[in-house]
C-alpha cells in the first residue's frame, strides 16, 4: 500500500468508544511507510502520522480524490460549453434551459437543456411550441430521459451518447508532441478562434472562466495521419492558456474510437455522458 490513498483505522489507548469497548479513529492519507513495526500516513492536511502496527484494526487503498475540476456537475460543464456559441441566446424555463443560435445549427446551440426537473407546469408542452424542430438535451437513464421518450422521442439519428471529457489545460499541453506542422490562428467570434493548417485541418477553441473548450476539430480525409489535429490542438492549447485557462474540454461520441485514442494521451477522461432526443 506504499504510495497509494489508503484509510488505516486504529486503537486509541486508555479511550473507550460509544459501545463501551476500545475507542477506534481512522486516518486518511498517501501511506509513506509500513515497516519496522510501524504505518506512516501523511494526511491531505497537516503532519504525517506513525501508527504503530500493532494498533491498527484494518487498513485498505482507497481510490484517488477527484480533481476539483471532477467534482463540477454536469448541468455546470454544459453551461461552460456555452461559450463555443457565442451568439447563443438563452431563455430560461423553469431549470431548463431554452437555447437557440441564428448562425449555427449544431444541435449544443438550438436546443433545451433539460438536466434535473424543470419545476414550471406544461414545461414539455413549451418545449414543442419553442422550436420548430424540437431536442431535448438529457442525462441518460434520468427522469428527463424518461419524460421525453414517454412522449415517443427517440435519440437522435440513434447515435451514441456523447462524452463530455475534461483535463488539465497543462496536461494537455504536455501531452502534445514537439514538431507539429505550424497552425494559423485567427479570431472566429468574442473569446472564440480558429485554428487552421494549409486549408486542410481547422478546429475552434473557446474561453470562459478559467475553462478552454474544443470543438470542430477536423482533418481532410487525404491529409489524416499527418499530425495535423494535433497541430490545430496545440496553437488552441497555447491560445487558451494564454486567456488564463486551468481546465480544458471537449466533447466526442462515444463509439468514435479514433477521437478517443487522440484524447486520452492528452489526460482527457470522461466527466459525463449525455444524450439528445427527437421527437418520433
């Protein structure tokens, strides 16, 4: 257990507990040590502890804390993603929300967010009447999802569920080869860019509150293979750590299996899946 998160519970001498037998606390922390007759804890605040083993009553790893940037909910990722849409307006419906783009027809852009109750009356019915081509952005396996297929919808073009995947801004900087071809960069909207490479590789990047997001990013089918969507991710990389961003994300299906071993090398790991619902 060396090295690893661990939780040690042990003895507290000349203590009794609640039931009238030995007291017992636990400790939680990165295990430094354990020989020598002892356990050395090192707490996520404050000193290391030793524990001596003839104390402990159990011990075991425990997984990782998650990351501050993990312990963000869904509906909070969705809105950050916002800012690859700049010109998205928004009208809120209860605690969904009505979103619409006049210059894009990406479905993230025209379509509610429906993530936890809506807590208004007839929140369905408006969501018909709102769009003339209605979707539904849901949770799989919510009551949302639920409510919507209830009504005959069914997920869109039968497609996977969409990933929402996060990581460090410098993971992903690091994770990047040296000697990529070079990109251009130029500016696509407010906090928003575009990457290029020779006309044949582009991808978008955009910034809000300390997060970087990707999307677009895409390469000829005769020029693949090349470096070149790496090459667009580095000069985007660079541009949102030039805005102060900590965290980046992007969004990929989760059957697209060529996308995620492009991803992942990067340190991007799944936060949520989500899915989105067309009427029948």
């Amino acid at each position: 257990m060396v090295g690893q998160r661990v939780v040690v519970r042990r003895l507290v001498p000349g203590e009794t507990g609640p039931s009238g037998g030995p007291a017992m606390t636990d400790v939680l922390g990165t295990c430094l040590r354990w020989s020598d007759g002892e356990c050395v804890v090192r707490p996520e605040s404050g000193p290391a502890v030793t524990i001596p083993l003839a104390l402990i009553v159990s011990g075991k790893p425990v997984p990782p804390r998650p990351s501050t940037r993990f312990r963000v909910d869904p509906r909070e990722c969705q809105l950050r993603a916002m800012a690859l849409w700049p010109d998205i307006v928004t009208e809120p419906l209860g605690n969904w929300l009505l979103r619409d783009s006049a210059t894009s027809t990406a479905r993230r852009a025209n379509s509610v967010m429906a993530f936890g109750p809506a807590g208004v009356p007839d929140a369905y019915e408006r969501v018909v009447a709102h769009y003339d081509r209605p979707v539904a952005n849901v949770l799989p396996g919510s009551a949302e999802d639920a409510l919507f297929r209830g009504h005959g919808w069914v997920t869109e073009g039968h497609e996977a569920d969409t990933v929402f995947m996060l990581a460090s801004a410098a993971r992903v900087a690091r994770g990047l080869p040296p000697d990529l071809p070079p990109a251009a960069l130029e500016p696509a909207g407010p906090d928003l860019v575009k990457a290029v490479v020779d006309d044949v590789a582009v991808g978008y990047a955009g910034y809000a509150d300390d997060w970087v997001g990707f999307r677009g990013i895409e390469v000829a089918p005769a020029h693949r293979g090349r470096g070149l969507a790496l090459a667009v991710m580095a000069v985007l990389v660079e541009w949102g750590a030039a805005q102060g961003a900590s965290t980046a994300y992007l969004q990929v299906l989760g059957d697209n299996a060529p996308a995620r071993r492009l991803y992942e090398p990067m340190g991007f790991a799944p936060h949520h899946s989500y899915r989105y619902l067309t009427p029948g």
